[in-house]
C-alpha cells in the first residue's frame, strides 16, 4: 500500500479560472458548452450533459440555431468523432491511439469537458504509476487513528468517476505496467471497484466510462493483454492528411495560444507558418513535398504540436525583439531546435536538407539565410 494524498481539486480564490496558466477545458469553453446545452434538444445518456450530437459538434465546431458560433476543438475527419463519442455512450471504454501530437490528450481532455463537464478525473500514466492510483489509496493519519474506513480510504480519479457517473481519463496507458493495467479489467467488464479491506465496492452508476489515449510508438513497451484491449473500442487519430489541413491546425492553435499569452495578432504569419508545416512534413515523410527528392529523417518526432510550439515560440520573439511581423529568424531557431535532437546524427540530417531542399527552392532565400545562421 502506498499512501496517497487527499484529492485537492479544489479551486482556491487565488487560483480561479480566468487567472489559471492552463484552465480546463470546460472553464476555457464554458461559454459555448452552455450554449450548446442550452439548445441542444437531443436525448442525451444518462449524466451526460449534453447528447452525443451536441458533443460532436462542440469537438469540430458549427454554427447553433441562434447564432452562436460553437469554435472547431479537433480538426480532422468528422467519422472519428463521432465513433469516439458514440463509444462513450456503450459499454465499452475509448483508446485514443496515435503517434506522438495527434491529439490523443486534447481530444481526451474535450470529450470529458463536454459529456461530463469536467475533465479533471485524470490519470497519468507511467512506469512508475502504482495500482493505488488506479483504485484508491489511503489516509494514514485517518487509517492509524481509526483503523480502515471509507473515511480513511482516499478514492483514485477512477473511483470518483465510477461513483458519480462520468468520465475518467487515463493518460499513456501503455507506459503503466502490464498488471496494474489489468486493474482496468475489472472495473471495465464487471463496473466494480471492489474494497477487500472493507468487505465492500464501489459500482460504477450509470454516466461513467473511461477514455485511455496511447502512443503508436510506444508500442511493445507495455503492449495492453488482450483481455484488457477487448474492453476498448479505439479510435486510431491520424496525422493531417494534407499541408493546408496542418496549416489550418496549427494557425488556429497558434492564435488561441497567442491571446492567452497576450501577445499580438500576427496577420501575416501564415507564410511562415506554411513552411514550418511543409519542412516537418518533409522532414516526417523523408520525401519533399513534390515528391521529388528523397531526404533523411531526424530521430525526434515532427508533430503538428512541435509546430505549434515553434510557431508560437517564433511569435514571441517577433513580438518581444522584432517588428510584430513573424520573420523566417523567428522561427529557424525552433526549427533547428526541434530537428536536431541527437547533436550527431541529426545535424547531418538537417544540413543535408537545408543544402539539397532549402537552398534550391524559390522564395525561401530568407529562409534559407536565416536557418544557416542559427545551424553555424
Ligand atoms: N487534428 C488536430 N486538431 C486540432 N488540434 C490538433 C490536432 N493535431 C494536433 N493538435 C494540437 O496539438 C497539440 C498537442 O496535442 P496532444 O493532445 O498533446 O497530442 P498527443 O497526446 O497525441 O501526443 C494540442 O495543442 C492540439 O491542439
Ligand atoms: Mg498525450
């Protein structure tokens, strides 16, 4: 046994929403979640707030009758969403499975927001995650004093979900070994956290589910048994399928991120936000983007949200030291940054490039003087 702390969800005065570095998502979109409830006449599941369809459309966006204008959370093919939310409603519990800054966590963190208004019953999982953290642990001060009781027994994120009926989440669920994974076994297929200790359980009531994202990379780590896989639908999240579709991501992103940062509006950003989506992209897909030329890839891994961070990055820095207009010098630090991981085998990776790529291609003359300054 391990002792847990007491769950302190609570938000304190200093600590209230607006000024939160990172609100949840249900605070940040309080707004449109009301809205949407507000209009949504669709039957909804049972402790749901809103019906699956209301959901979706809070995921990727529209229009509701009365004009409000509900902002795209997930931009990608409508189909998995709604397989995603309509799994909630089942019996069986949801995998998010994707490579590396597909969205898995986001799109986790939204749809928790959304069918149960909060998104906070959160496991990370690591290899370090004991069963505790799953299941419950205990107040030791109260176990010592009074012996073991339900007020001694402080209950995991996933019992609290059982118990009132909404939904958890358990984050890299491939990095938690494989028998406190099989933990899930029973509260997925018979919905009971049982209480030896006690001589009691917790029953899951209606409402509940989990939503488990996991890495494609990490794959054969700790692969999940079968028993446990069978207890998911999963919803494989793939990468944009297209430059302009990374662009729109990224662009949106950027911009949400920017006005939580207060920093300026960059209206003729989307130049260079294009060529950090198109060198990731080649860079990922080891083939330029006509197809043409083959190139190496670099060992880290190129997401839209490495692109995004770059592009945020290159922001600041434009607004801080530049003239508020996002230059190539911006983001070519980023950029050199985020390609070179390994010092050795990276850097060649990435002067090959920028000679073989970079240097041959029109209209990027700038950008091409810029990444040889930071690369010297
Ligand atoms: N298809 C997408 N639609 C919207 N945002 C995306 C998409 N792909 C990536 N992102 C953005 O990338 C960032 C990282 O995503 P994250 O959920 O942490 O990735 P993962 O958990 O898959 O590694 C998020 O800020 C998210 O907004
Ligand atoms: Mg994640």
């Amino acid at each position: 046994m391990t002792a847990t702390a007491a769950p302190t969800t609570e938000t304190t005065g200093e600590n209230a929403p607006t000024e939160a570095l990172r609100p949840h998502a249900e605070d940040a979109f309080a707004a449109e979640l009301s809205a949407l409830a507000a209009q949504d006449d669709r039957p909804r599941p049972a402790r749901w707030k809103l019906s699956p369809w209301a959901v979706a459309t809070y995921l990727l966006g529209g229009t509701l009758p009365d004009g409000t204008v509900i902002s795209p959370k997930y931009v990608g093919p409508r189909r998995i969403v709604e397989v995603a939310v309509t799994t909630l409603a089942t019996d069986r519990a949801l995998l998010l499975l994707g490579v590396p800054g597909t969205a898995k966590t986001w799109v986790s963190e939204h749809l928790a927001a959304a069918v149960s208004g909060d998104s906070t019953l959160l496991v990370q999982g690591t290899a370090g995650t004991p069963e505790e953290a799953i299941r419950y642990g205990w107040n030791y001060a109260q176990l010592l004093a009074h012996g073991p009781s339900r007020d001694a027994l402080v209950p995991s994120p996933v019992m609290r979900a059982m118990a009132d009926g909404m939904t958890a989440r358990v984050e890299e669920l491939t990095r938690i070994p494989a028998d406190v994974q099989d933990t899930l076994i029973t509260i997925l297929s018979e919905k009971t956290l049982p209480i030896p200790e006690l001589g009691q359980e917790v029953q899951a009531v209606r409402g509940f589910n989990l939503i488990a994202t996991a890495n494609d990379r990490d794959r054969g780590v700790n692969d999940l048994s079968s028993a446990l896989r069978r207890r998911f639908n999963t919803v494989v999240l793939p990468l944009p399928e297209s430059v302009e579709a990374e662009v729109d991501i990224v662009s949106r992103r950027v911009d949400q991120i920017g006005r939580s940062l207060d920093l300026p509006a960059v209206p003729d950003g989307v130049d260079e936000i294009r060529r950090v989506v198109t060198v990731f992209r080649e860079l990922r897909d080891g083939v330029t983007s006509d197809g043409r030329t083959k190139v190496k890839s670099p060992s880290g891994t190129l997401s839209t949200a490495e692109a995004i961070s770059v592009v945020t990055n290159g922001l600041a820095l434009s607004a801080h030291f530049g003239d508020g207009v996002l230059r190539p010098a911006d983001v070519a630090a980023g950029i050199l940054g985020a390609v070179v991981r390994d010092p050795a085998a990276d850097r060649v990776v990435w002067q090959e490039y920028l000679e073989a790529v970079v240097r041959e291609r029109d209209g990027w003359t700038d950008f091409y003087r810029a990444c040889r300054e930071v690369s010297a």
